[in-house]
C-alpha cells in the first residue's frame, strides 16, 4: 500500500535510510544518526515537497521523497531519495513503490520525473529496468570543497 509522506514519518524513514547507509555497499561509518533526521525533516520543509511512503502490513518498509516544481512548460518531480529497508530490498517493492508513484503523478498533471544516480551502484540498474533513461547530454556536475 502506497500513502502520503506525512511528517511523522520522519523517523522511521530515517532509521531504514541510516541502516542502508551503514550497511553494504555503502559502509558510511562516520554517518550520525541525527543527521539522518534533520535531512529527511529538511526535505520535508522543502517549498513543493511531496513523498511517499509503501507499507508491507501496516508497517513502513520504503519511501520516496522529492520535490515538485514547474520549469518552463514542464512541471517536474525530482526524486531526492527512493528506498526500500534493506529486509525486503529486491523482492519488487522498489518497483510497486515507483510505478505506483508514476500513476499518481501523471494523474495529478507530473510530467516529468527526475532523480541523480551513480552508475556503478544497483539503483543504476533498477532505474534502467523501470525504463527510465539516461540523457546523453545531461550531466552532473559536482565540485567537492573539502575532502569528505
């Protein structure tokens, strides 16, 4: 089942991304916990945030947050986050969550969905498998101002 992101969310969507984070591939050991929450709140905050939640028996096992903005004649969602708890990670809830989200977009008028990934990482291929596609003249562009 697929519901509105609400705020008191927050923490259980911060646990789930915090064990994904400390775990394989990622291994993120200097990550704070609280950390995890102030940016899931801040997402919240953020002028046209809308998110997503998907639950496996009343409880919360995945979530989907971003932002909705007009630009130019397009009206577009940016994916900040999109994730499952590591417990059900690979058995299609990713896949549920995110065509059940493409339909209630393209509903409420969406015409773009837009997210950043890295190559390298199993997202990468999910994205591919969902038929998202890669623009060939679209490019992320990154300046790192301290060593992280």
């Amino acid at each position: 089942m697929i519901e509105e992101f609400k705020k008191h969310h927050i923490k259980r969507c911060a646990d789930i991304f915090f064990d994904i984070y400390k775990n394989e591939p990622f291994n993120y050991n200097w990550l704070e916990y609280s950390r995890m929450a102030e940016y899931f709140n801040d997402i919240f905050k953020t002028p046209g945030f809308r998110g997503f939640i998907i639950l496996k028996n009343s409880f919360i096992i995945g979530a989907c947050v971003g932002t909705i903005s007009d630009y130019f004649k397009v009206k577009k969602y940016r994916i900040n986050e999109i994730f499952i708890d590591r417990k059900f990670s690979g058995k299609g809830f990713g896949s549920e969550l995110i065509q059940k989200i493409e339909k209630i977009l393209l509903s409420e008028g969406i015409d773009v969905i837009e997210l950043s990934t890295d190559r390298r990482m199993k997202a990468f291929d999910f994205y591919l498998k969902n038929k998202y596609s890669i623009l060939e003249n679209n490019v992320n562009i990154i300046k790192v101002l301290k060593k992280l």
